[in-house]
C-alpha cells in the first residue's frame, strides 16, 4: 500500500450537478455513499446511487489476479486486490498503479468529465495475453439508503446503437454505457456488503447489490475504456465501440486542461462545492451527504468563490438566494423533494449580508464592473432582511430595547450549533448568542452604506455590546446573554464564538488589550492543528471524541469537537491584534495555515474534514470532504494572509 496516503484516505470526483464518484485509496467501499455513478436527477438533489462499484481482476500467463477488494459481514475481505496497490496519485484525478506477482503492472483510472464517468485500465510497459474481466455492481437506490435482493430489479440492459442501457427500476434514471470491449451476460446477486464507516456511525450498514454480467478487454491490445453516464446526451447513439477509447481521451485531455488552468489544490478543491442549480449556480455544503444549505453557502461563498476570483459564480448564487427572502429571512435550505424551504437560522440571513459586503468589495478590487440593476437588488435584499430582523420575525427573532438580537424559542436550533437528537436541542443558545451580535452589527454598518436608516441602530447596538458581553473576570465574551429571554441570565461557558468579535467579519467589534486577551484566550483552550474546539476542555459538557451511536454523536457535535471552518476567523483575528503586519502573516501561515493544508493529504484527499476530535490525536470525522472548511482555508491563504490579492483564470467545467 503506498506509504504517503492511508488506505481509508477518501477520493471524490465531482460533475458539477451534486452527484459523484467517490471511493477509498484501498478501493474498499467504506460508506453507502461510496459510488462509481452517483447522480443528481434535479441538480443539486434528488440524488441516486447508480452504479456503486466493480470487481475487477486481470489473467496474464502467469494466473488470475484481482484487482480490487470488497468487505463483507463477518470481517471477510474478497477478493484480494487492495494487496497490490503499489501506487496512488490524486492528482489530476484517482489513478491506482497494482503491481502482479508476475511481474505485470496495471494503472487504473477514474475521472468525472462534467456528468460523465471515465474509467479506464491500461498495462505499463508491454506485455502478450492479458486481459481484463470487470463486474458492475448496480442498485438505483437514493443515496441516503440502502439496497437488498429483490426480485423486482430489471438485469436486462437495453441497446441504443452500441451502447448498453440499465433501467433497473422505473423511477431511478437509467444508465447509460459504452465501453471498447464486450459483454456476458450472467446475471446475479452479491450479497451482504458491510460499509465500516456507517457501522462506526451507528447506521444500518448492510447492502446487497446487483450485477447483471461481465465486461471483458484484451489489454494486450491497448488501454481498456468504460463510459458512464446518467444523461442520454453524454454518450452519442451513433458511437460504436472502438471509438469509446477516442471520445475518452478527447474528454480527458479537456479536463486535464481545465484542472490545470487552477493554480493550487484549493482552487481545485473550491471547485468541487459550486453546482447547478436549475440555470443557475449554488454551493454543496459537504460530501457526501450533504446539500446546499442557507448558512454554509453564504460562509462558503467568500473563499470558495470571491478569495478564489470567481465572481461569475458568487454572482449567481447571491443573486438566486436573493429571491428567497421571506418575512426578513433567508432559508435555510432550499426545497428539497418538492417540500417548503426551512427557515430555522438567525445568522443566515446575516451571513448573506457579509456575503454580498465581500463580493462587492472584492470585484470592486478586482477591477469589476458591478451593474446598477445589481446592486439595487442586492441592497433591497439588505433592506428586508434588516427590517425583517429590526421589526420581528419567526422564532422570536427580534432587535431588543438594546439594540441587539435576540432570538430563540424551546424546540429550535437556530445558531450553527445546530444539533437535535429528536426533541433534545443539544446547544440551544436562546437569547442573544455572542457571534450573532456580531453579524448584526456587521450587517448594520454594511447596510449603513446603502441607507442611512440603519446608522442609529448601529450606534445603539455598538455601545451595548461590550457592556453586555465583556466578563470582566474571565477576559473573554460571554456566550448568550439575556439567556431563555431572561435579562441579566449568562451563559459564560468557554466557546470560540466569541472570536467572530474580532475575526471573520469585515467590522471588528473589539480592538486593543480587550481583543488580545480573547484571542490569547482562544488559542490557549480552543486551538487544535485541526482548528478550534467548540468547547474548552474542562467546561461542563465537554465531550473529547465525536464517535458512537447517533445520539452520542449528535451530542458531542458542538461541545468539545473541533471545527476546521473555525481556522479562518481565529487566523484573522490573530493576525489583527498583531496589526496585520507582514510578520504576523508570516507568522501566522507557519503556525497555523501550514498545518490545515497538511490535511489536505489526510481523510478526504485534497479537501478538508469538517470535524475533529477535540481530544488529541484529533482524528477527522463527519464529513471528509467540507465547503466551509475548505472556503476559509482558501480566504485565509488568498486573503486575510496574502500579500498581494490576485484574482485566479476562470474555466468552465465541460
């Protein structure tokens, strides 16, 4: 196994509509989510588990030789493929080099092209008598879920010219192939795969899988193709088979090109996140199993798309979600399944305010030309959502005497520490929670540039918050005041919101020796490689791993977990209380960025986790592959860190 990534290090290849390929450096499918083709029917949701996977094996005139691995119940790994990876490269796309006991070596493979999947194998060097035998595993489930043996499950492929074609159930889109080799048909069912990471997270974890025959190449005669796709379109019904090896490699080379006009692994990896939705653009929040959410995608935004200089992009997405205020407020999510948008946030709304305060700055730096028609939309987006916030609205959200927000009522999360296990609310911070004055007063300034209506309310809520928030005894922020609605009720317990004072925002609300000692603070409880732990250890609570069943996770979620998102405010603040100087930044990169882009080589491979363990080693956990993870690190190294802001070429994706 090769030595520079773990063999349950993950991969993910992403076609810009939600959907993916994705698997472990092992090829052994670890999660329900680990796929070939997994697409997105209405992009970005919808979301379907095609085809999940393939046992490959290789007969030279030395013997048999697999080429993958599969884990069943009972701790049986079969066949034993995984034992002769000799080589793995991510970049510019998964590619497994194995190497048989004969002496033979054989590279595979797998890329996304836009929608389509690529997978091909070829031997390095030259050798006679050998060929390749491969055994699609199919099941057209949603992706959440997991299939078993049935007997209404369609084997037949159909043929479109010389494409094979499997609808195996009437609602799952169809799946289209061609390939430059031929086909058995001998259907039959595998039973009993185990996925040991939804064992780990206390899921049902069990899946039996379909595979209607075999697909068979003379690798001695030249590299074996496999074309897949969700879309009709993708593959041309005139293609025959021995030109599937020429459409490939015309793919693959645009791609290639596409990837390489991106100047490092964030600007890949940023990519990754910004899908369609509809004619328009959005942001996934995680892989692989989140959506696009109302809060992760106005935080994700500004690295992902403004740090990175695609503004075409944040355009759009801000623009979309502009058209959703309803009752002062941004959704949380967008409609899913036909099913009412959710609107259980009080800081998206605000978040989305600062989202459009960086695009407009940034494209005004960059040069751009920012339309009138625009602006006015963007501001009278502004204006609802404050008047929504100043005058009222759902779950309390209100603008208190004070002149800050309070919010909140039993039953709801509204903050970003957001976890529900059934009616338990985990961290339910009703009241007035620290980072939410934050992006208040935030927004307020920055809508203070489109109307001066909100200049007084600003002025009121500066001059509270300090008072309101400041523990004189600690030298840090409180967390929620007024907390249940209850003036004077504090909660203090120790927690990294508080740094959005300083750190993370356009406008910070505390400067001089109160603000060092925060961030001194921070870094002296919360501060982890990985980033800052939502707990200090030693608070009441604190839970130090983030493993077991659903309710054990859930719990532990946001009371000691450590949060990579984190880094980019933190950093900022850090570097602000130092003056923002060249050697802070300096300093700042080394001790800080330097160790979250090591994680780009750890757990989901040219991505950063969304979690960790708040107790060392800080093993990373939910999410391998997360959008405001990798934003702030890309706003960190791009911005808050750079010396010079330089906006990044654009390629569309085919």
């Amino acid at each position: 196994m090769p030595s520079r990534f773990d063999d349950q290090a993950e991969w993910i290849e992403t076609d810009g509509s939600g959907g993916f390929a994705s698997g472990t450096v092992s090829g052994i499918r670890t999660r329900r989510y680990h796929a070939l083709l997994l697409t997105a029917a209405t992009p970005p949701t919808d979301r379907f588990v095609l085809v999940n996977g393939f046992d490959a094996w290789v007969t030279t005139p030395g013997g048999s030789y697999a080429l993958s691995s599969q884990y069943y119940g009972g701790g049986v790994t079969h066949p034993d493929g995984h034992r002769r990876i000799g080589e793995f490269e991510p970049e510019p796309w998964p590619r497994w080099k194995f190497e048989l006991e004969d002496g033979t070596s054989i590279v595979q493979e797998i890329v996304a092209c836009g929608t389509t999947v690529i997978v091909s194998w070829k031997i390095e060097g030259s050798a006679g008598g050998v060929s390749l035998a491969v055994r699609p595993f199919f099941s057209g489930r949603d992706f959440h879920s997991l299939h078993r043996e049935n007997p209404a499950f369609h084997f037949e492929p159909d043929g479109i010219g010389e494409q094979l074609v499997w609808h195996p159930y009437p609602d799952v889109p169809r799946v289209f192939t061609i390939f430059n080799g031929g086909y058995k048909h001998s259907p039959t069912w595998f039973r009993n795969f185990l996925y040991q990471e939804e064992r780990a997270r206390g899921l049902d974890c069990g899946e039996d899988l379909a595979s209607p025959g075999e697909i068979h190449w003379d690798l001695s005669k030249g590299e074996a193709v496999w074309i897949l796709s969700a879309a009709e379109s993708d593959i041309a019904i005139t293609m025959r088979r021995e030109q599937a090896d020429a459409h490939a490699k015309k793919l693959k080379d645009a791609e290639r090109q596409r990837r390489r006009a991106l100047p490092s692994r964030l600007h890949r990896a940023a990519e990754a996140y910004i899908v369609r939705r509809g004619s328009s653009k959005t942001i996934i929040a995680g892989y692989p199993w989140f959506g696009d959410w109302g809060r992760d995608t106005f935080i994700s935004v500004r690295g992902l798309c403004i740090a990175t200089g695609n503004f075409d992009s944040a355009r759009e997405i801000l623009h979309d979600w502009a058209a959703m205020v309803s009752e002062g407020m941004m959704p949380n999510r967008f409609p899913d399944h036909g099913e009412n948008p959710e609107f259980n946030s009080v800081d998206a709304s605000l978040w989305y305010v600062i989202a459009v305060h960086d695009f407009l700055a940034g494209a005004a730096a960059s040069g751009r030309k920012i339309s009138a028609q625009d602006r006015k939309e963007f501001g009278d987006a502004i204006a609802a959502l404050l008047t929504g916030y100043s005058n009222g609205t759902r779950y309390r959200i209100r603008a208190d005497a004070d002149g800050l927000i309070a919010a909140g009522q039993p039953g709801v999360q509204l903050t970003w520490m957001d976890a529900k296990v059934g009616d338990w609310v985990v961290t339910p911070r009703i009241g007035k929670p620290v980072e939410i004055q934050a992006l208040w007063l935030n927004a307020l300034k920055i809508a203070g540039t489109f109307s001066d209506r909100w200049n007084s309310l600003f002025a009121k809520a500066s001059n509270s918050f300090v008072t309101r928030f400041w523990n004189q005894a600690g030298g840090y922020l409180n967390d929620v005041v007024d907390v249940d609605h209850e003036s004077g009720k504090i909660d203090a317990l120790f927690r990294p919101n508080q740094i959005f004072a300083i750190g993370g925002l356009p406008f910070p609300l505390l400067e001089g020796e109160r603000a060092r000692r925060v961030v001194d603070a921070v870094e002296s409880g919360l501060w982890t490689p990985l980033g800052l732990r939502s707990l200090a250890p030693g608070e009441p609570g604190y839970a130090g791993r983030y493993d077991g069943g659903v309710r054990e996770r859930d719990g532990a979620y946001h009371q000691g977990t450590v949060w990579p998102w984190l880094t980019g405010p933190f950093v900022e603040a850090w570097v602000r209380v130092r003056g923002s100087t060249a050697a802070a930044k300096s300093e700042a990169r080394a001790r800080f960025l330097e160790p979250l882009m090591r994680h780009l080589d750890q757990a989901g491979i040219g991505h950063i986790s969304e979690i960790a363990d708040g107790d060392a080693p800080h093993t990373p956990r939910g999410c391998p592959f997360q959008a405001w993870s990798v934003g702030e690190a890309a706003r960190l190294m791009f911005q808050v860190l750079a010396e010079n802001v330089k906006a990044a070429p654009r390629v569309a994706r085919p």
